[in-house]
C-alpha cells in the first residue's frame, strides 16, 4: 500500500505520452507541456502509441505514462517492455480499455480524470434533462415537421414540483443532482451500491428502479455498462413512465434493450427519448431511433470534446505533481473499483 512518502528519482522521473495523435493537442497544449517539462523527462519528444515506434532501450527507462484516447492495452506484453514503469497518469475517464489486471499485480499505480470528464458529461445530460422538462425536443421536432408552432400539451412536467430521476450517483450522476439541486424540483435515483445515508447527504431519496421509472418525468441514465447492466433497462420500464416522460442517456448504448425502447416509443407517442448513445455506436443507418418522432439522436457528444479535455491534462500534471511529493492521488484507481464503474 502506498506510504505517502515523497518519492526520490535521481534527476527527474522520465514518461512517455501514450495519446492519440488527433486528440493530443486538445490534451496537452503548450503551456501543460512546459509546465510537464519542469516535472519529468521525455526521452520521446512526441506521443507515441505503437509498441514498434519505441526502442527497447527508451521503454526500458520509463517510469510513468501520460495517457489519454488511444492509450495501448496494458497488458503482461506490454508491461515486459517497462520494468521500471511506476505509475500511469490517464487524462481521460475511464481504464477500463487499456488497465489489466496485470498493472495492480505490478504494483503500477493508475490514476484518471474521471471526475474531471464527468464535468461537460454532467452540464450536457443537465442541459437534456431541462429541455426534456419543458418538451423542447417534441416542441422543435413538431415544428420543424408542421411549419407552426405546436400546440402545448398537457402533460410539460416543467422545472418546478416535477421529479427527475437518476440511474446511478457516481462521478457524472453526483455532479448531475449538485445542478439540480437549484431547482425545485424532487430527485429521486437507483444505485444498488450506495448507501440511504449517502443518498440523504446529497439530497436524493434512493428507491428502485422500477420506481424511478414509474415515478420520474425525466430519468437520465449514468450507470456503467458491466456485464450486470447490458440490456439492463426493458420495455416494461419504458411503458411505467408517466404520461409526457422522458429518458435521457449519455451512459452507454448497451444499458437500454434498444429493441424494446423502440417498442415502447411506437405504443407510447407520448414518451421521449434523447439518447447521446446507442447500441451500435453510431447507429446503423436504418435504424428506427434515427426516424421516430418522438426520439433524438446526438453523436456521443456529453463527455468531454476539444479544450474541455485541457482540465483533464492539467488534473494529470498535478497527479504528478502529488505522487512526486509523496501525496495522495485524487484519481486514484484500484483494481477492485473496475467491478461496479465504468
């Protein structure tokens, strides 16, 4: 277990950016690039994520990664090319697609910036549920269809006495009730792994999913997609919603039967879905979430995009900064959370 004691390199520690060309600048710019300079080495002026592009003499001398989109799968080949590899400073969200268990059996430290993604994930799925609360989407769509303005219905849940429910209270979920939370409005949520205490403090009444379903006017999905959660959410949930509902996804595509969404939308006109996710990601083109008038489609744009992902460079530099000094890291990841988050 780390004993958070300052850790002693002779000179400074050297790393290997592992990003993705296209996403890299976005990543790290300029400035971060300094500022990294003053903390580590780079033997490898640029980023590279193929194995072939980096000499065994360089990999062999590596003590951390900096990683982001594109990031090789870390696996017991991978590892045998960096014995000396301490740590691993991810400037993304999730691990899961290049962490095996093999990093933790070698002591390799992983840290992310996954609280820091949640932040645009949690302002774009906020934005979505407020619009959902007033219709906009049904609203605009029929406009666009008719050429007139619609004629409001009875069942706009607005922003005031209405209830919005909230599939599981991780990083995106916590940051999606603290925005709700100047509203007045009742939030409820379903999260088999936290606690009545917890959810009082953030001022949630936990309860089922069922009764998410049945109770919400609009219920934003965050659950992570584990072998537990694919295809999680069936057409019996869909068809509880109160009339003029709504479901808001910026998880993952594979939480939702989209099948049986589909279904659902075409018995329930009334019903809405924005879904920033599908199963496939992106959705073929002749799927029926594309056509239906009472669903919309947006390319997986919630999470972070463009200069949005400078805080999560910036989150690893001070990663860096907190290990070198023997500190606690704030996004630390253990092997053991990867069974219950994304």
């Amino acid at each position: 277990m780390f004993d958070a004691q300052p850790t002693c390199f002779p000179g400074r520690p050297k790393a290997l950016l592992m990003i993705e060309e296209k996403s890299l600048a976005f990543v790290i710019g300029d400035e971060q690039r300094k500022e990294l300079e003053t903390l580590v080495e780079f033997p490898l002026s640029q980023s590279v994520t193929d194995l072939a592009e980096i000499s065994e003499e360089i990999s062999g001398s590596i003590d951390f990664i900096i990683s982001s989109w594109g990031a090789p799968i870390m696996d017991d080949a991978f590892l045998n090319r960096f014995p000396k590899l301490k740590a691993v400073f991810h400037a993304g969200g999730s691990v899961k697609g290049f962490a095996t268990k093999s990093v933790w059996e070698r002591d390799i430290r992983v840290t992310s910036a996954a609280r820091i993604n949640a932040i645009p994930t949690a302002i774009f799925a906020f934005s979505q549920i407020i619009f959902c609360l007033k219709h906009g989407w049904q609203t605009a769509l029929e406009m666009r269809e008719q050429k007139q303005f619609r004629e409001l219905d009875n069942h706009i849940p607005g922003t005031v006495d209405s209830t919005v429910g909230i599939l599981s209270l991780g990083h995106i979920g916590r940051e999606v009730v603290k925005r709700l939370k100047d509203l007045e409005i009742n939030i409820i949520a379903f999260d088999p792994y936290v606690s009545n205490e917890f959810a009082r403090e953030l001022g949630v009444e936990l309860t089922s999913l069922d009764d998410v379903f049945a109770r919400s006017h609009v219920v934003s999905c965050h659950t992570p997609l584990l072998p537990e959660t694919k295809g999680l959410l069936r057409q019996s949930h869909f068809e509880s919603m109160l009339p003029g509902a709504s479901f808001v996804n910026t998880a993952r595509g594979a939480i939702v039967n989209e099948p049986e969404l589909i279904e659902a939308l075409k018995r329930r006109p009334d019903l809405f879905a924005a879904l920033d996710v599908t199963d496939p990601d992106p959705p073929p083109a002749d799927s029926l979430l594309l056509s239906l008038p009472n669903a919309s489609v947006t390319p997986h744009i919630a999470g972070s995009l463009s200069y949005e992902c400078r805080k999560m460079g910036k989150m690893m530099i001070e990663e860096i900064r907190r290990f070198l000094n023997g500190e606690p890291l704030e996004g630390e990841v253990q092997a053991a959370h990867l069974m219950k988050s994304a």
